[in-house]
C-alpha cells in the first residue's frame, strides 16, 4: 500500500515536471502561440512627447551681441565733446589767461628783452597791461615796464603791440611819473607829470600832459610831441 502511493506521488511529480499536475489556471503563458507585434513603438513617442522639459541652466546665458554692421548711423548721439563752441576770433599768440595780452607771454618777454636793464641794473618788470579778454582784443595793445623795486619816481615804459607784434615804446627813454589812462580799439591815452620845484617825490606838480597814441594801420602816432621836462 505504501509502495503504491509512493509511485502514485513520483508519477505525480514526474507528470507535474513534463506537463504539470496543477490546476490549469495556473498554466505559464507560455503555453499558447507567440505572436510577434507589428503596432509602431508609439510608447516611446508618447513618452518623448510629454517628457518634461530640461530644468534651466544655472550658468547665465550670455546676451546675443549686436550687429554693429546693422545698426544705424543717423541715431547715434554727438559726444558731449564734440558740440562747437561760440566763435569769438582766434586768440593772439600774446594772449593768456583770458586776457588779449599776458604779461607773462613769450611776445611780452622778448619785447622786454630789448629795453635792455633798468636803473639798478636789472632786467625790466612786466607790471600791467590791456584788460581786454579774448574776442573783443582791440587792434592796439599796451603794457607798462617798471624798475624793479623802485619808488614813486622811478622811470618806467609804455609798450605798444599789434596782431603779435611789438611795435616800441610811448618815449624814447623811459619816464617818471607815468601812467596810462585811457584806450580805446585803435588808441591809447598816456599821462605824464613831473616835478617842477622842490615838492617830494610823490606828489609832483609839473602837469599833466595828456598824449594820446593812435594805431593807423601801420604805426603809432601821438598826437603831441611831449614836453621837455618829461624827455629831459
């Protein structure tokens, strides 16, 4: 009896082995034919079509760069350098520091040059000039020429100029008791005192002669010889 059940289970077993001894719900889906399908891979279209998009860079996306070659000239703004300034005439060589004549000019040097020294031996000193300022510089320039640390009646020259130059002096020798005036565009008025008698040296009493010197076009002109007590 137990031999027989003993065959009973190994043919059992034997028969689940080939072909299976189980339910048949339980059957591998092996079984059945196998079928190839031929539907198009739409799976992974599907899945590409709402693949969500890459996550955005953390680097920072450069600019695209302008076109230089497309971009129009007729736009582009005037530098702030370049606006034209009002035009008041060119300024003479002699001019500096906003004044038609700088005393401190190389034309006012090289005309000082040539009165030599001053009593004392010294080179003259520049002391003032026109106060004309540039674009409205007259045609006849002056300056005045003193002794270096004189007094009240030591001598000192008019200069005159012209377009740059140096045209002389108002005197010949130069002059105690000086001063100019007055001018205008073509002319400059010169005072000259004196000291007649005994007075002191700072309030002479010969005087004033008034000279008035004229720039014609091309040379100056006083309009009264000066009187000896002043030429000496």
């Amino acid at each position: 009896m137990a031999s027989r059940r003993t065959v009973g289970l190994l043919t059992c077993a034997l028969a689940f082995v080939i072909g299976g001894c189980s339910d048949p719900r339980s059957a591998p889906v092996t079984a059945g034919p196998t079928t190839t399908s031929t539907r198009p891979a739409a799976t992974t279209a599907s899945s590409a079509a709402h693949r969500p998009p890459p996550a955005p860079s953390a680097e920072p996306q450069a600019p695209p760069e302008e076109s230089t070659a497309a971009r129009p000239q007729g736009d582009r703004q005037p530098d702030v350098t370049a606006r034209p300034s009002e035009d008041q005439g060119p300024a003479p060589q002699s001019a500096g520091h906003g004044y038609c004549l700088d005393i401190n000019s190389e034309v006012v040097a090289h005309a000082v040059a040539t009165l030599g020294t001053a009593p004392g031996g010294d080179p003259w000193q520049p002391q003032a000039g026109t106060e004309a300022t540039t674009g409205h510089c007259p045609a006849l320039l002056w300056m005045t020429a003193q002794t270096p640390r004189g007094t009240a009646s030591s001598p000192e020259h008019v200069l005159f100029f012209h377009d740059n130059t140096y045209l002389g002096t108002a005197a010949a020798k130069p002059t105690a008791f000086t001063s100019v005036t007055g001018s205008t565009d073509t002319s400059v008025t010169v005072q000259y005192r004196w000291i007649a008698g005994d007075e002191p040296n700072c309030c002479p009493a010969g005087g004033p002669v008034t000279v008035t010197y004229t720039w014609n076009g091309t040379a100056v002109v006083p309009d009264r010889e000066l009187p000896p007590e002043v030429t000496g």
